[in-house]
C-alpha cells in the first residue's frame, strides 16, 4: 500500500475506455489480494473508490486511505450512509461495485445529484450484466445488509479464478473445454454447505452448554443464598432467646416492687384510718394493734413476696433451661449447616471446573472448524489454480497443433 506522486489511478484508466474482460479480471484479482491482506490484518480501508486505487505494472494496488469520503460515491456501503463505522464488508461491497464496473462500462449504482444516488445505493440492485457468472460474483458483495453479503475475500477470490477459467475458455473455443464449471461449482457450494452446518452445530452446542451451566450455576447460586439466611438466622435466635430471659427478669423485679409498694400503699392508709377513728383515748391500744398487725401484714408481705419470688424463679429456671436446650440445638444446626455449606461450595467449585474444562474443550473444537474450513478454502484455491493451470497447458497444445 505505497503510492507516488506520478502514479496513475484506476479513475484515470477507465476514463480511457472500456476496461478488456481479461485486463479487468485481473485488475479484480489484483485488488481483492491487496484487500485480503488489509482484512487479514485485522483493518478495513473504509474508502474503496477508483481515485484510491493506483495502477502498477502488475495489478492493481490500494492507496492508503485519509478517511471516509467527504461526500456520497457509487460505491459507499449502506451502511455508512446510515451512520455505521466501515468494516471489510463495507469494503466487500465498494468492491463488488467496482468489478461491476470494470467489466461492464457502466456504474451498479448512479443517480443525479446526492439524494438520488443514496437512494439507488440504499434500494436498488446493480443492472443485469448480460453474465451470469458476473451477476452472481457482484450480488455476493453488494446486498444491501452486511450479513448477507460474501463475509471473506477468499471466497471472491475464488469466485474470481473460477470466472476467470470459464472466460478463457470461452475465448479459446469449445476444443479446450475439459472440464465442467457447473459440475465443480456444485461440489464447492457441497463442501461449503457440509462446513457450514458443523460450525452451526458446534456453535450450537456451545451455547447450549453455555446455558446450561448458567442455569445450574444460578440455582447454586440460589441455594448458597438461602442456606445463607437461614445461617444468619440460627446464629441470631442465641441472642435473641439471651435477650427474652434479661427482659423477662427485670419484668418480674418490677412486679415485685410493684405489689410491695402497692401492699405497703393500702396498709399505710388502713392505719391512718384506724388512728384516726379510735382517737386520742386509745392511742397505746391502737399502737399496739397498730404494731400487731404491722407484724402480720409484714409477715404477710415476705411470705407472698418469697413465694412470687420462688414461683418467678421456677419459672426463670425453666425457661433458662429451655433457652439453653435451643440454643445447643441451634450449635448442632448451625454445625450441620456449616459441613453443608462447606460440601456445597466444593460441589461448586468441582462443577465449575468441569465447566471450564468443557468451555475450553468445546472452544478447541470450534477453533478446528475453523482451521478445517480455512484449509477446505486453501485446498479449492489449489484446486482453481489446477484447473487454471490445465487450462493453460490445453490453450498451448491447442496453440502449438494449430500452428504444426
């Protein structure tokens, strides 16, 4: 991709005249190699017009490119029109406009002025070119959605040495045709269509694996969660039930003081009206009942408070005990649940191991598709350069009888 200043530009050469069909297949063959390597390099040129294209003594050669054009051509991909970066489909289809051209003399797509030219590349397909060969090689590159244009130069180039076999048969007259197009067409598209569907169902597997184990590891996830909560929860009720036994405590502490003060209150007042009804006249009599009962109500008193008291604490005992009887058997759960845990997240990490293990495998099986069909392709492109080649060796026998 090296330009000069004093290089001629395919613009330049296709205002001379119409391009030969030989001339022009090969100038095809020389851009779709020189835009094979800038896809192989993971780039796209973005820019594919006749004035970015310089002509050298053996082909064709891409100018690099300054940017997308400031205006709209006769071979902007759709896409770009709508706003969408360039790719090498973008590029595929640029290309497929200019082949068309080159053979025919005429534009896939033109209008008068700017909008018309943008709805012909948007909605029209290129003018029949009187080949069908031709019009199969340009429709491959220039539908209109980038996914179902031709996605690799290899398979173009292909097409383009299979074209340029029959076009030189064509010329050479029907004594040199060995071997049928039609015939070693199909058996491409067989292959083709075979590969095709292996990659399709590896790739199915692949997501159906993918779901799977997604699905198993958001249901552990689940349960990791849950026997969360219910550990969190075993590991509260200990303070919870430590909490139940003080407050229940102080409850009874209150009571108590409460019935002393509430005793205390009604007999303080039963006395101050005794005192009060019996007068000065019988002050020692009422003292001394006064004291007697004093006695009695405080006997009284101690023996109901000592009997609530030891009530309350039965009581309390009882339901320490209980507390402690839960809480040893929330221990025994919280162990339980502990060793469960523990097993569960080592089933977990087992079976995401063999998750990993299956991606990796199922990964390598794709990428041998891969390598499988990139050999297929290599082993048709030998095949083409035989076909050429046999052909070459019929055009000079054909040649050197005529001439004896």
């Amino acid at each position: 991709m090296t330009t000069t200043n004093a290089q001629r530009t395919l613009a330049q050469r296709m205002t001379e005249g119409r391009i030969p069909v030989p001339e022009a297949l090969h100038y095809a063959m020389s851009l779709a190699d020189s835009l094979r390597k800038v896809h192989d390099a993971g780039k796209a040129h973005g820019a594919v017009t006749p004035s970015s294209i310089a002509v050298t003594a053996t082909g064709l050669d891409l100018i690099p490119s300054l940017g997308p054009p400031a205006t709209v051509t006769p071979y902007t991909a759709p896409e770009l029109l709508q706003g969408q970066p360039a790719d090498a489909r973008s590029d595929i289809f640029s290309f497929g406009a200019l082949v068309f051209e080159m053979l025919t003399g005429r534009r896939a797509f033109d209008g008068d002025g700017q909008t018309a030219l943008t709805l012909a590349l948007s909605n029209s397909a290129p003018p029949a070119s009187g080949s069908p060969a031709v019009d199969r090689l340009v429709a491959g590159c220039v539908a209109k959605s980038p996914a179902a244009r031709w996605q690799r130069m290899q398979k173009i180039i292909m097409e383009l040495k299979l074209l340029t076999v029959a076009a030189r048969r064509a010329d050479a007259g029907p004594a040199t045709r060995g071997v049928s197009d039609t015939a070693l067409r199909s058996e491409i598209q067989h292959l083709e269509a075979r590969l095709a569907t292996r990659l399709a169902a590896h790739e199915k597997t692949v997501a159906e694996t993918q779901q799977t184990t997604g699905q198993a590891v958001q249901a552990l996830r689940e349960q990791l969660s849950g026997f969360g909560a219910k550990l969190a929860a075993v590991e509260e009720r200990p303070v919870q039930s430590a909490v139940n036994v003080d407050a229940l405590t102080q409850q009874i502490q209150a009571h108590v003081q409460d019935a002393v003060g509430a005793v205390t209150q009604q007999l303080t007042a039963h006395v101050n009206k005794t005192i009060e009804a019996a007068n000065q006249q019988q002050i020692a009599l009422v003292r001394e009942a006064i004291a007697a009962a004093t006695e009695q109500h405080a006997a009284n008193v101690e023996g109901a408070i000592a009997a609530a008291a030891k009530q309350q604490a039965v009581q309390v005992n009882s339901t320490v005990s209980t507390v402690n009887q839960r809480m040893a058997a929330a221990e025994q759960n919280m162990e339980e649940i502990r060793k469960h845990f523990a097993t569960l997240q080592a089933n977990v990490a087992g079976d995401l191991h063999d998750f990993e293990k299956s991606l990796k495998a199922q990964g390598v099986a794709i990428e041998s598709a891969r390598t499988a069909m990139a050999q297929t392709d290599d082993l048709v492109e030998r095949v083409v350069e035989a076909l050429e080649l046999l052909q070459s060796s019929m055009l000079d026998q054909h040649e050197t009888a005529a001439v004896n």
